[in-house]
C-alpha cells in the first residue's frame, strides 16, 4: 500500500496541495512565515517610491533652559 502522504522532494506542488487540505494551520503558517522576509526587502522601497516619509522621533527628554534659573516667591512653607 503507497503512503498517502506526498514526498515533498519528489512533487513540492503536490505535497503543498495535500498539506493546505490536510493541515491548513501548519500550511499557511509557513506560508506567512516565508512571506515576513520577502516583505522586510520589498516594503519600505516601495513606501519610499510612493512617498512615504519617516516622521522625526519623538523626544526622549525634556530640554534643559540654559540661562540662570528664576528665583520663585511666595508659597513658602
């Protein structure tokens, strides 16, 4: 009796066909796992074509005035 699961070196095309119906959360999770580095390449050229720009970082802390500091009155404890 021939095992009924498809060798993938021998038919890849076949075997895809056979694990998208057989096992469609281990199938499509490989499948958007290999799409991750293909989109790393080929976004942000294309974000950069179309004109997309980086908006500047926010500040990660609040400017120091240089001058002498004002003397505060009133409110004492």
């Amino acid at each position: 009796m021939p095992n009924p699961t498809p060798a993938f070196w021998a038919g890849p095309l076949r075997y895809w066909r056979w694990a998208a119906r057989e096992k469609p959360a281990i199938f499509y999770s490989c499948v958007i796992g290999g799409a991750g580095p293909v989109i790393l390449f080929t976004v942000p050229p294309l974000l950069r074509r179309f004109g997309y720009e980086r908006t500047k970082p926010v500040p990660m802390t609040y400017p120091v005035p240089t001058g002498p500091r004002k003397q505060l009155s009133g409110y004492d404890d």
